[in-house]
C-alpha cells in the first residue's frame, strides 16, 4: 500500500514537470510572436550586389516555427513574404563644369613728365616740408606709385665735379641728391639734353655712375657712343618695354658722344636714330623714343620735329615723346600711333602754371592715352581737382593739338579722318 502511494507521488511530479514545461516553452513561444525577426541590413559590395531576400544570414536568431506552435508558423511565412531590404549606391550625375573664362591681360601703365631740375626753390620746398610731399602733391604720388614704370627727363647731371660751361644757365645737383630721385618714384630717365654736360664729361660720367649705382635706368647720354645709343628694355607683365633716347638740342657741337668720347647721343640727322629704332623692334614689344627738341616756349612744334616724329613712327615706334621747350606742346596721331611734342616743365623753378603727368595704357588693342593736369609754383607741383580748372585745361590743349579730343576724363582720342 505504501509502496503504491509511493509511485502515486513519482507520477504526479512527473505530470507537474511536463505541465511545468510546456507552460515555459508556450510563454516562450509567445515572446517569440511579440519580438520583431531583425535582420541584417547588407549594402551591395563594390562591383556586387547585396542580399536582395534570399537566403537569410547565419547570425539570424532562429525562427519560432522550430516551436511548433501557431505563432511560429505565422511568423516565418511573413518573413519569407518581406523582402530583406537593400541600401544601394546612389548614383548622381556629375555637374556640369564650364572651364572660366580666362581674364584679360591688365593693361601696362607707363607714366611720363617733363623736365625735371631739382632747382633751389624745390630744395626749398623739400626741406620745408621734410619729404617728397613738399615738392608733389598726394595726387601725383599716388598716379606714380600706381605706374608701372614712370619716365622723365633729367635735366642736369649729378655730380660734384667739372666747370661749367660757358653758357647763361648750368646745372648741378651733389649724387646724394638722388635718394629725391626714389622719392619720387622715377625709374628710367632720358639725359639727351642741353643740360647734361653742363660741367663737362667728369660730370656726366658721375651721373651715369650715380644712376647705375641708384638703379635707375637712363638712355640718351654715355660713356661712348654705344651707351650713348643703347636701347634700355624693361619687362613688364611678360612684356618688353623699350626705350631710347636722342637729342636735336646742343649748345655745343662737341658734346655729341663718339666711340671713344662720352657724350649725348644726337638726332640732327635723324638716319643713326631711325637705324636704332628700326633694330630695337626685334628687341621688344612696345617702343617709346623720348627726343629733345623745339624752341623754348612756343607752344607749337616746328616743321622738322612733325617730319622727324612721323619718321620715327614709320621706323618702328610706338610712342613719341619730347621736351626742351619748357611749356607744353600738342599731341597728334600719325598711323595710329601718338606723338606728345612736348611735355613742359614738371618739377623744376618757382613757377609752372600749366604741366601734366602723361599715362599710356597699353594692352593688346594698342596703347590708350591719358592726361593728368596740374600746376607748379614754388617748387611744388600739385595735381589739378577741381573739375572746371580741368576742363579749361583740355580745352587748352586741344586748341594747341591736331585733330584730337580729350573727354572729362582726360582720355585723349583721335578724330583723324
């Protein structure tokens, strides 16, 4: 009897652990229905694809079919019905590029004055002021600084040395003097004058030494006539730029250089110059020859300086310049191209009642002119502002020029038929 009970109570807890586990593996089916199947996400390898809801992958927790139960069976046939889904490369299209239109090549700018004579009214003015701002104004230092390259004529010789000529006015500035020289921003000058040799040739070779040791070009005058003759090239923006040098204004016939002798190379006869220019155009891009010339104080060029600019022209300049006469002179166009007869006076006495500074824009389309007045008087030489006192002063040079205008801007145009 005891041992029927015995095997009563063996039954019975066996029948409890099956319940027992059929409770846990029916709640654990249940779990199972409520928890989402991830799967992992694959993105198509490169020169592949990914798993487009084939076969799942092998870390995929297991299906709750494996249970047996409804749930389970619901759960794989929605799983097997959804698509695995695929990140995929997202091929855009290359925006269009346009190569930029390249910019046009910056204009050159070559500013030229006139006589240049560092008298004692603007020493005066130089030491009253303790700088260059005593003798040019802001204006014109700033058109200066703006400048590729700013030419003048030199109209003396520095040097400590020599005796002067035998003539009513002689020049002479001590070399130290040129430090006013890079005030004034000046990097090339002509010395073809009836100045240069005023104290003889000690004198001129101080001044080609000063300006060499300065670094400021100069043509027109020399140690020989070869120096004397020598065409000065200065690149500028991958162009070269060329400059000579001649005078038609001696007031001896000796102070012409020669092979053996310094001195001023001269334009008398115009065919050595016209030779020179002729062989420079191979050596640069843009040719100016600056040539001493005229008679003092006529507005007007003469006969021989329109016949021999017009010669120089033909030969192969593209610009040309002149001084001597003191006061300024017209401007005209000969084949396109400009000659400025003269330039006046800039820095130089007590009193300069008309001057400009000349700019000559040059780019591919040719070389574009312009002017920028102003006025002098105790060794102080100020742009012009105000716009009347302009206007007057394109006025002026019109009426004393061939077949030009100049705008409000002083931009001078050609009206040649």
């Amino acid at each position: 009897m005891r041992e029927n009970s015995r095997i009563k109570t063996i039954i019975i807890g066996f029948i409890l652990i099956l319940a027992a586990v059929g409770v846990i593996r029916a709640a654990a089916g249940l779990v199972m229905r409520a928890t989402p199947n991830y799967q992992k996400i694959e993105t198509a390898d490169a020169g592949g694809e990914g798993n487009k809801g084939g076969k799942p992958d092998d870390d995929r927790e297991p299906q709750a079919a494996e249970d047996g139960g409804d749930g389970g069976t619901e759960a794989n046939t929605v799983e097997s019905d959804a698509a695995e889904p695929v990140i995929k490369e997202t091929e855009t299209a290359e925006p269009e590029t346009t190569e930029p239109e390249p910019e046009p090549p910056a204009e050159i700018k070559l500013l030229f004055a006139g006589d240049v004579y560092l008298s004692d009214h603007v020493l005066n003015a130089y030491q009253k002021a303790g700088g260059i701002h005593g003798v040019l104004d802001q204006n014109y230092l700033d058109y200066i600084a703006a400048a590729d390259l700013f030419m003048v004529n030199e109209e003396f010789p520095f040097s400590s040395r020599g005796t002067a000529a035998d003539k009513t006015y002689t020049f002479r500035l001590p070399p130290e003097k040129i430090s006013m020289f890079h005030e004034m921003g000046i990097d090339i000058v002509t010395l073809a004058n009836n100045h240069t040799l005023d104290f003889g040739r000690e004198a001129l070779e101080d001044t080609c030494l000063t300006l060499d040791q300065a670094g400021i070009r100069y043509v027109g005058a020399g140690t020989d006539l070869n120096r004397a003759k020598q065409l000065e090239v200065m690149e500028v923006q991958g162009k070269k730029i060329g400059f000579l040098g001649a005078s038609r204004v001696i007031p001896y016939g000796d102070w012409g250089a020669t092979e053996s002798r310094s001195g001023l190379f001269l334009t008398y006869d115009p065919a050595q110059l016209l030779k020179e220019i002729e062989n420079a155009r191979e050596e640069c891009d843009f040719l100016v020859v600056y040539v001493h010339w005229g008679i003092e104080r006529n507005e007007k060029p003469e006969t021989y300086q329109k016949n021999m600019g017009r010669q120089y022209i033909d030969a192969g300049a593209d610009l040309v310049i002149g001084s001597h006469p003191h006061v300024l002179q017209g401007i005209e166009y000969y084949n396109g191209k400009p000659i400025v007869y003269s330039m006046g006076n800039f820095v130089f006495g007590s009193s300069i009642p008309k001057t400009m500074l000349l700019q000559a824009d040059i780019s591919d389309e040719g070389v574009s002119l312009s002017l920028i007045p102003g006025t002098s008087g105790a060794g102080y030489t100020r742009a012009l502002e105000d716009g009347a006192k302009k206007r007057e002063f394109y006025n002026y040079l019109e009426s004393i020029s061939f077949d030009i205008t100049i705008d409000d801007e002083g931009v001078v145009h050609s009206i040649q038929p």
